[in-house]
C-alpha cells in the first residue's frame, strides 16, 4: 500500500512541482496529460504482460524503476539541473511504470487465493487503491 500512496502523492506533485518552477498553466496541463496518457496507451499491453510474465517480479521491477525515475527530480533539483521536460518525463514514465505495477497486483489476487475466492479480496484491494471518496464507502465487500 506504500507504492499505491507514493504514485498517488506523485500525480499530484509533479503538476504543483512545474507550476512552482514555470508559473505555466499549459505546462502544468502537459504534466497531468502526460501521467495519464500511459494508461490509455499501455493499459492492454500492461495487462498482457502481466498475464504471462511473473507477477510480483513484474511489481517489484516497476516499483524499483520508478523510484528511480521519481527520484531523478529531487535528484536535478539538487543540483539545479531540474527541466519541464525532466519533469514530463519522469511524469510520463512514473506513470507508466505504475500501469504494469498495478496490473500485475490486480492479476496477483486471484492467483494468490484462486479463482473461486478472489471477488471479496479483488474487491478489497480495489476499494484500499481508490484515494477518493469517503470512508464510509469503503466498506468491506460482503
């Protein structure tokens, strides 16, 4: 649950992160564009993927990648390197990174418990990844 919270603060941040350096709106727009482009755009072959390759090597993969990728930003910040375009592309790529980690963790549930017992946990892990809506809503599926 720590990655899922980690990519949810970074949707958010990258954005705040350009408009603080540039004061730009358009930027801002192409860094919200860019970290949901990759679902449209890999979604399916992130799906296929982690139906035929090892799921939790395909988690732990993604999840190292893209700490490296989010990591860069503080990184160039550091040494005053930091760009827009660094920032749209560890957007772009932290994003698409986590469309295969979160793939494969949906495709990890029925595997882990079996097919016939997987739509109460399957449920469970979709309600713990939505950051939105109210607790009230996040009931346990019955």
């Amino acid at each position: 649950m720590l990655s899922v919270g980690g990519s949810s603060v970074t949707l958010v941040a990258m954005p705040v992160l350009v408009y603080q350096e540039t004061k730009s709106p358009f930027l801002v727009s192409l860094v919200a564009a860019s970290e949901a482009l990759p679902y449209v755009l890999f979604g399916l072959l992130a799906g296929a993927v982690a139906d035929r390759a090892h799921r939790r090597r395909l988690m732990v993969a993604a999840d190292l990648l893209n700490c490296a990728c989010v990591g860069s930003v503080p990184l160039a910040a550091a040494l005053g390197a930091l760009t827009p375009a660094h920032v749209l592309t560890a957007a772009f790529l932290s994003s698409t990174l986590y469309v295969f980690f979160d793939a494969a963790g949906y495709g990890l549930v029925p595997a882990a418990v079996g097919r016939a017992g997987s739509p109460r946990p399957t449920a469970r892990c979709g309600a713990a990844r939505r950051p939105y809506g109210s607790p009230a809503r996040r009931r346990p599926a019955p």
